[in-house]
C-alpha cells in the first residue's frame, strides 16, 4: 500500500495542474466570447440607429411630398388631408417599433448564446475534472495489492 499515496499524490497534482489550466483556458475563451457578443449587439444597436435616422428621413421627405401635391391641388391640411398626412406618421413609427423590436430579440439572441456557450463551458470544465478524479482513483485502485501478507 505504500506505492499508493506517492502515485496518488503526483496523480492529484497532474490533475490540479491540468483543471487549473483548463479553467483558465476557459476563462480566457470565455473573455473573448463575450467581447466578440458585446460587439455584435453594439453592431446591431448602431445598425438599428442608422436604419432609425433613415426612417425619419424618409417619413418628413414623404410627408413634405404629400404636403406639396395636397398644396399643388388646392386642398386644406384638415379633415381627410390631416387623416393622410397622421396615417403616414403612424405607419412610420409602428415600422419604427417593429424594427426596434427585431433589433432587440436580435441583440437578446445573441447574448443568449453568450450565456450558453459560457454555461456549457463551465459543465466541460467541471465534467473533465470528474473524470480526471475517476481516472486517478482507478490508476491508485489497480496499483494497490489485493492481498497482502
């Protein structure tokens, strides 16, 4: 029994040195994952931003087109002429909100997955340690003498 214990000992140290390593592996891929998630929900908050000023362009352009010709035919900007022009600015911002809403399930995904992968990471690293821990107890169980006198 007494080649155990320096066998385990060198085993439980390979294996510490081996978990440590893994983790901070995982630690550093980790890092990087969630920079790499950050930056692509930046990347689709700007992108909804720039998309948003364009709405907004295009609507006062529609608007002031809808203006001139009500103008160019001689009707009043009330009654029906005010429902036209209120119509086109409720479209604008129901297109508006759709967007945004897309934009955040968008940024929400992929913030999902952020989390995810870092979860299963962490089941990787913990799974790995108990088969490094099974897989010492069995090399210090064969090494042991069954009998001894």
């Amino acid at each position: 029994m007494g080649g155990f214990l320096p066998v385990a000992a060198l085993g439980a140290a390979q294996l510490g040195l081996q978990v440590r390593e893994r983790k901070r592996l995982a630690k550093a891929s980790g890092a990087a994952r969630d920079a790499q998630a950050r930056h692509e929900v930046a990347l689709i908050r700007e992108t909804e931003r720039v998309r948003d000023r364009e709405r907004q362009q295009r609507l006062a352009q529609a608007l002031a087109r809808q203006r001139a010709r009500f103008a160019a035919a001689g009707v009043a900007l009330d009654g029906s002429a005010r429902s036209v022009l209120a119509g086109l600015a409720a479209e604008a911002r129901q297109e508006a909100a759709d967007a945004r809403d897309l934009a955040q399930l968008r940024a929400g995904r992929v913030l999902d997955d952020a989390a995810w992968l870092r979860r299963r990471n962490l089941l990787e690293t913990s799974s790995s340690l108990r088969r490094g821990a099974f897989a010492l107890a069995e090399r210090g169980i064969r090494r042991i003498p069954l009998l001894e006198f």
